[in-house]
C-alpha cells in the first residue's frame, strides 16, 4: 500500500479513537454531575426540612406563648369581674340592710305617731269641753254686769270706743308733736351738711404730693443706665438736681424725693429727656438739667398765664405772673400754693359781689395775697410785707398792697377789701383736710438745714436729701482745699449739733471736684 493512503487510514483510525474517547469522557462527566446534583439536592432538601422542624418549633413555642397570654388576660378579667360583681353584691346588702332599719323606724314613728295622735284627740274633746263652759260663764257674767250696770254691752262698747278714740288722739298729737322735733334737728343737720358740701364744691385737692415723685420706665434695664459705672451717674444727676433717687427692687420706676416740688419736676423732666436720648453720662446729664431748668421757667409762665385768664384777672405785671406760676410748685402746711390762691380769690369774689363791692379787685388781691412765698431771692421781711413791696412795686392797686400786707395783721388795714382777704384765707386753710402742720415743721427744718450750710464760705451748693438724714455739701474747688473740706465737714456737723434739733443723725458730706475745661475750634 501506499504511504498517503496508510497516513489516512491512520488519521482516520485516530480520529475515530479520538471520537470514542471524547463520548466516554462525556459521559463520565455528566455521571459526575448528575451525582452532584443529586447531592446537594439531598442536602438542600435536608437543610429545608430541619428550618421546616426549627420554623415549626418556633411557631409551636409562639402559639403557647399567646396561649398562655391570653389565657392570664382572661383570668385577669374574670377576677375583675368576680370583685366588681362581690363589691356590687356588698352594696346590695349594705342598702337592704339600712332600708330594712329605715323600714323599722318608719313603723316605731307610725306606731308613735297613732298614739300622738290619740292623746290629741282626747285633749281636743276636752278643749271643747272648757270652751262651752267658758262661753256659758261669760254669758252670765256679761248679764250680770248689765245689771249692776245699768248699760246693754252695746252702749258699754260705744262708751270705750269713745274713751279709747280720745285716747288715740292724744297720743297721735304728742307724736306729731316729737316728729316735728325731730324733722327740725334733721333739716338743721342737712342745712349743715349742704353747706359743708357748697364750700368743698369749690375747694381744692385736700392732699397734694410733698416728698416723692414716681418716675417710671419702661424696662428695668434702664435703671442701670441711670445708675452708671460706681454710680457716677445717679451721683452726677443729684448733685445737679438735689433730688435724692431711690432705685430699688420696685419694678420699672423710680422714686425722686425732695422737699422742693420745684427740683422734683427738674429731676422728672430731665430724666425723662435722658431715657428718651439713651447718652446718659456725667457732662450730659448737667447740659439736660441746665435746659431743663430753662424749659421750666417757660412752664411756670405759662401756667401763671392760664391761670389769670381762668381767673379773669387782666393787666398783671410778667413778674407778677411769673410769680403766681411758681406758687404751683410751693406748699403752705401741706397745701398747695397756687390751688390756695385760687381758692381764696374765688371766695374773696363771691364775698365781695354779695357785700356789693368790687368783685375783681377782691379776687385779684386774693389771688396775690401769698406772693411773697415765693421770692426770687431770700429776705428778712415776713412774707405778707414781702408781698405787699412787690405788689406796690410792679404798679398794683394800693388797696389790693394794703389787703396783702394786712392778710396778717403786720399792716393796718386801710380798705374794706383788707379784712375780706383775711377771713378768705382763713376760710381756705382751716377747712378740714387743707393743712397739715407737721409737714410744714418739717419742710422748715430742712430748709434751715441748707441754709446753715451755704452760710460757710467757700460753699457753692447744699442739698439735704434722705428725708434730712444727709446734707451733702458741694464747695468751690478753687476757694476750698482737701483739707479745708475735712474741716468744714466737721464744723457744719458741730453747728447742726448745736443749733439744731432733729430726730436720729446727719451725715455731712462735703464734696470738692476740680474741673478743668477748654473747648477745641
């Protein structure tokens, strides 16, 4: 044979083997397979029925769980039930038991009551009785009265009738005669009453503010503006004022207190102008006070002017008018200054118009009658003289000169006006509730305690505050040393000792403070 058809033959036989070959590894690969698979089937269906028995189980030990939950919940409730239905049973019993007392007390009260009763009838029958035999003995007592008598009842009612109207008709004339008595005194009570009542009508306030003025904020927070870094501030506002500030737990207000109305309105204002600026600082607050200060003397203008034009008083002096402005700000024995001089120039008017005199000029001597209480500077001359110099000085009438400076009996009267001041003003302090005395003692006491102050050299201002309990003393720097100060602290202390009398202590505070200023352009 040929090689080429020997190599085919080969080629062919091998590929043959070949073939055969790959069908019996085939066929060994898939028995493996189908036994892996048949494995891990076996073993997936194990693993499924042991999470089947553990999922069983679980849900085994879950449903005796619930069981056993459920089973204490309706024990729960049957207990429940069984004392409620046991508490239910005992109050059954409780009120069986008290009805069947009340039912036992109802039959004792019914048997009680049968006999009560009983009794009363046979009482009844023997009323009835008595009575028939009282009517029989009265009868027989009337006939043998109208026989010693020689009178039927008839006439003898008649004949009492008659006694006994007389009678009636005395008594009702003394009666009428005390109820006259009596409407008398009680007509003389209402007279008095009216009266009292026509002289309030046109009076003043009976109280007025003397010490204190309430400032008051809007917040709390502002008090510590006031008070200032060591309270410079609160220091910086009373030494400009003389008004004492008392800042303390009273929520959003504080409390100005002074004597002088006057600095009471100076320290109102001016705090109310630094509230509503908010620079609340040392140099600040003495620029505010000083405008303040301007600004007040146009108030008090104005209010004399309002007040004259109220009055109806004409051709006033501006000294004059500025003056009757001031008396708002002042108090005599507690009562208002101004208000007072109103009050007693309406009197003085109604007076003099019903004695047939001149009411206007009545009215304007009463309204000017305490115009030197307030002066522009102090002097010797009590304030009734005072008044009248400097009424003749600024062109008034001299019988309105005269009325005032003979309101006190310190000038003789020379015109009818004179003794109708007088009596006016008499009438307008000494009503009731217009004073007060004791205020009046104390105002003087502090006002003598200032001026026994300034009256040392060197002194630029003197402020009592704390009710009179501190004066504090403010020197000129230039004309008072450290020193100096030390010294005229303790002789103002012995001075007030000496010459003084007040209750408790005072403390003398002098203060030196030197400033040095120069302005920049």
């Amino acid at each position: 044979m040929e090689p080429t058809i020997i190599y085919i033959i080969i080629g062919v036989a091998a590929l043959v083997v070949g073939v055969l070959m790959g069908k019996i590894i085939f066929a060994k690969n898939t028995q493996k397979q189908i036994e892996e698979a048949q494995a891990k089937s076996e073993k997936i269906i194990a693993e499924g029925q042991l999470q089947a028995e553990t999922l069983k189980k679980e849900k085994l030990l879950e449903a005796k769980e619930k069981f056993v939950q459920l089973k204490a919940d309706h024990d729960r409730d049957v207990l429940q039930r069984t004392q409620k239905i046991n508490e239910s049973e005992n109050r059954i019993k409780q009120k069986e038991q008290s009805l069947n007392a009340k039912e036992g007390n109802l039959d004792k009260q019914l048997k009680e009551n049968e006999a009560i009763k009983e009794t009363l009838n046979r009482q009844i029958e023997v009323v009835n009785i008595k009575r028939t035999e009282l009517e029989k003995h009265q009868e027989e007592h009337i006939r043998r009265l109208e026989k010693v008598a020689g009178l039927s009842a008839e006439e003898a009612k008649a004949q009492l009738v008659e006694s006994l109207k007389q009678e009636a008709q005395t008594r009702a004339l003394a009666l009428q005669q005390e109820i006259i008595e009596d409407a008398k005194q009680k007509a003389n009570k209402e007279a008095r009453k009216i009266v009292i009542q026509t002289i309030q009508r046109t009076a003043a306030e009976q109280a007025i503010e003397n010490s204190i003025t309430v400032f008051n904020l809007e917040s709390d927070e502002i008090k510590g503006s006031i008070i200032g870094r060591e309270g410079r501030n609160i220091r910086a506002i009373e030494a400009a004022t003389g008004v004492d500030l008392i800042v303390d737990d009273t929520p959003e207000a504080i409390v100005l207190s002074s004597f002088d109305p006057l600095r009471r309105e100076v320290a109102r204002l001016s705090l109310q102008r630094l509230v509503a600026d908010g620079r609340i600082h040392p140099a600040r607050i003495e620029e505010i006070v000083e405008k303040t200060k301007r600004q007040l003397d146009d108030q008090v203008m104005e209010i004399g002017e309002r007040t004259i034009m109220e009055l109806g008083i004409h051709g006033l002096h501006k000294e004059l008018i500025r003056m009757v402005g001031r008396m708002r700000f002042r108090s005599s024995y507690g009562q208002n200054l101004l208000m007072h001089s109103r009050e007693t120039a309406n009197l003085c008017a109604i007076m003099a118009s019903e004695l047939g005199m001149n009411p206007k000029l009545a009215k304007r001597a009463g309204l000017l009658h305490d115009i030197g209480k307030v002066p522009d500077e102090e002097t010797e001359l009590s304030h009734a003289l005072l008044g009248a110099k400097l009424a003749e000085k600024y062109g008034e009438n001299p019988a309105v000169v005269n009325a005032i400076g003979a309101h006190h009996d310190e000038m003789e009267m020379q015109y009818v006006i004179s003794p109708i001041i007088q009596a006016c003003d008499a009438i307008s302090g000494a009503r009731p509730g217009a004073r007060r005395e004791i205020m009046q003692q104390y105002l003087q006491r502090i006002k003598d305690l200032e001026n026994l102050a300034l009256a040392y050299q060197g002194v630029e201002k003197a402020y009592a505050i704390q009710a009179g309990r501190e004066l504090r003393v403010i020197v000129e720097a230039d004309k008072v040393s450290d020193g100096d100060s030390d010294k005229l602290s303790f002789e103002i202390a012995q001075k007030i000792q000496e010459e003084m009398t007040f209750p408790g202590q005072i403390k003398v505070t002098v203060i030196r403070e030197k400033r040095a200023v120069n302005i920049a352009r």
